[in-house]
C-alpha cells in the first residue's frame, strides 16, 4: 500500500487525469462485454466493448454496434454514466472525493482542477467544481423536463422519461448517443425536439468558465477575455453557420419555415461535437460536408465537454492574422494584447491537430478497405470526427480492422484528454527556465 500510495503522489495532475479516464473505460468496457449488457443475453467481444466504452468515456458517440439495437436497459445505463462521467470529468468526482477526505484542498487537487478544466488560477477551484456539477445536472434536469413533453405523449410515461434523461444527458455532454437506431430522423421534421438538444448541446460546448462568469455577471459586471472571445466566437459560428447551410439546402426547402430553420440552425451545433444528426452525412454534397469538417475541427469552448482545437483557439488565430496583414506587431482584442506565449500555443496545437489528421487518415486509407465511389472524405471525416469527439460518420467506423478500430480509439481519448495534456503527461521532465540559459540569436530565412 505505501508504494501504492507513493506512486499516486508521484504522477503529476495531467498523467491523473489520463489514469483517471482510463479507470472508467476500463471498467466501463468490462461491464459492457458482459451478457447483462445485451439485448439477446450474449457476450460481446471486448474490443467493441471498449471501442463503445471509448467513445462514450471521451463523450464522442462513434459505435461500432448500435446503441438502441445492441444493448438492454443495463448497457444503456452504463453507456450513460460512462457519458456523464467523461463529460463532467472523473477528475470532478475525484477532486470532490479529496476535498471531503480532507480539511483543506490539497495543492495537487487545485492542480488537478487547473489542469482538467483549463483554469487560469487556483481560487476556489473546488467551489468552481461544486458548481460545474450543479449547473450541469440542473441543466440536463430542465432539457429533460423539456423533452419529456414531446418524448412522454410518443412512447408512454416510462420509456418517455427514460428517453428524455438519456437524451438531455447525450446531448449536454455532446455524447451523441442515441436510442433511436437513426439517430434524430424521426424528429426531422419536429422543431421543438431539435431545438430543445440544439440549445442543450450548446449549452454543453459553452464551457465551465463562460458560464461561470455569465451567471455572476450581474454581481461582479465584469466578464474575462476568455468568455467574451468564447461567447463572440460561438455567435459568429451558430450564425454563420446556419446562413450557409441554409443557403446549401435551399433547395430541400418544404415550404415550412420554422423546421426549415430549426434544422439549419440544428446543423450549425451538431458538428461543433454534439454528435446527433437527421438524416445520413453520406448523402450530403462536398460543399455540405466541407463545411461539417471545418466546424467539427473549431469544435466547441475549452474548459467545455466539447472537442476540437476550441473556438477561442480558432479566434486568437484570426485575430494575430488581422494582426499580421495589418502590419501590426501587437494582437489586441477588447483594449487587451493577448500575451504572445497564448498565440505561440494556438499554432502549436492547430499545427498537432492537422499533423494528427492527416498521419491518421493516411494510415486508414492503408489499412481500411473503401467503398466503391467514397473518395478520400469519407476516411477525413472520420478522423476529424473521432478527434474533435464529435461522432458524425459516413459509415466507416461499423466497418473498421481490429487496427482501425485501436487507432480511432486513441483520436478520441488524445481528443477528450486534450493533445497538450497528453503532450504534459509523455513528457519526462519539467520545463526548463528559458532564462538561465541564452543562446545566440540568428535569422533563418522563411516564406
């Protein structure tokens, strides 16, 4: 036990957090690879069980097997559970666990919570994580009170409820999991269900910090950078996003409004790591997809249950670019210069995101075997899916090799861990102070 004990106190917060995820998918994918878990009372092999104990762990919603099909009232549980915990963060639970067990926090648990919800500061990290777990729950509670009034009428008071918890829970998470077999098609035409996991899946990819600030607002009247970016970045996405698709599917246009609106508006959020979808992305046209794949890879708010290189991310780079073709040395937004560490870290992780993307795609198109007429797309849109945890498919993942499947399970974990974190975590020593130590200076010519 002591040398249990001291190998705990020896890992640092990021290999925690890592240790800690893994914790719930491997006891998750055991669960789920029992007979209790089918629908037919078979065993299911421990590779899908993992693969589905992945997916829904990095709240991601890739399935090998059907969710609504496959699994019975107990493996549904499960894969709820698996999804609140990776959405709200098992660090979340380990860090409330620490605080009861202890007087004070400890500093290693107000690093865990600096480092697995994208703090800045230290103060009153386990007040913040008490209400990052009420917020969320009484969040999901008023989705599913909403949803109820659609889902109970449809199916009867039992199912009703239990499809409108599971659904309120999926979507806040931006899990993507579903117990519909077809995902929302039966709702394509219903604006008010789709509104409903639209505004819960925004909800959801806000982020901890922006809500936090957004509730307290009318106490303290002042707002972070962090949150204006964030909630700046998030109006331009919905917006623009729903004009463009709107554009792109004129066309489908039925002569209803409302839904028409509803499902562009619909469109917009899913991909930005909610997961649901109406209808089969393999019939999308390329401009249509292309516009998926983009949002998909800005993905939701750091600090959130969403994934991506983060929008906040994707604003620092369009702001330092104004900077650069305005011959300007300074990114400044909102009478704040954005530090240039930040910009340096915002190339650093989209470069590692596209560097990820296409090394994997590369090694699909090796080791997977396309359909006839599925061009190169139909291998990106999975990698891009798995990474950013969003869970669209053009119907690759049922399909994937036992190394497919591996391959697309470490995108989700290094997509919901965070590539920086994983990066921390593989890293043998501590960063060096810069500062004792100079070298020379000299230019090398680029461009």
């Amino acid at each position: 036990m002591p040398r249990f004990s001291s190998f705990f106190k020896n890992l640092k917060p990021p290999q925690l957090i890592i240790l800690g995820f893994l914790s719930v998918i491997i006891a998750g994918s055991i669960l789920l690879a029992l007979p209790l878990s089918d629908q037919n009372g078979q065993a299911t092999s421990y590779l899908d069980s993992l693969f589905m104990a992945v997916s829904a762990t990095c709240v991601t919603g890739l399935a090998v097997v059907n969710t609504a099909d496959h699994w019975n009232k107990f493996g549904q549980v499960i894969i709820m559970l698996m999804v609140e915990v990776g959405g709200l963060g098992f660090m979340s639970f380990l860090v409330l666990l620490l605080n009861m067990t202890e007087k004070h926090s400890s500093f290693k648990s107000k690093m865990l919570i600096r480092d697995a919800y994208n703090f800045t500061s230290f103060s009153n990290g386990v007040g913040l994580v008490k209400s990052i777990i009420k917020l969320s729950l009484v969040t999901q509670l008023i989705g599913a009170v909403l949803l109820s009034f659609d889902f109970v009428p449809k199916f009867g008071w039992l199912d009703g409820i239990w499809y409108s918890v599971f659904h309120a829970i999926s979507a806040h998470s931006n899990a993507g999991f579903d117990l519909f077999e077809t995902s929302l098609f039966d709702f394509r035409d219903n604006s008010y269900v789709l509104s409903i996991m639209s505004l819960l899946i925004l909800s959801g990819s806000f982020g901890f910090i922006v809500w936090f600030d957004l509730l307290n607002f009318r106490k303290t009247h002042k707002m972070t950078l962090h949150s204006r970016l964030a909630l700046h970045m998030t109006a331009i996405l919905v917006i623009l996003g729903t004009f463009l698709y709107s554009c792109l599917n004129f066309k489908n246009f039925d002569g209803h409004p409302m839904n028409f609106l509803a499902q562009n508006f619909f469109l917009s959020i899913t991909p930005r790591s909610g997961g649901f979808s109406f209808g089969s992305y393999s019939t999308s046209s390329y401009d249509s997809l292309l516009l998926t794949m983009i949002l998909m890879f800005i993905g939701g708010t750091s600090g959130s249950t969403a994934g991506g290189v983060k929008t906040t991310t994707f604003g620092i780079l369009l702001l330092d670019l104004r900077t650069i073709f305005s011959n300007r040395e300074k990114t400044i937004y909102h009478e704040r210069r954005v530090p240039r560490k930040t910009i340096s870290r915002v190339y650093e992780i989209i470069f590692i995101y596209i560097a990820i993307i296409f090394t994997s795609s590369f090694v699909l198109l090796i080791t997977e075997q396309l359909p006839r007429n599925n061009g190169i797309e139909y291998v990106f849109f999975e990698v891009i899916s798995a990474l950013a945890t969003v869970g669209l498919s053009l119907g690759l993942t049922p399909e994937l090799s036992i190394f497919g499947k591996i391959l697309i399970m470490c995108l989700m974990f290094v997509g919901r861990i965070g590539i920086m974190t994983v990066i921390y975590a593989a890293s043998r020593h501590n960063r060096i102070d810069e500062e004792l130590i100079q070298y020379p200076e000299e230019e090398i010519v680029v461009g």
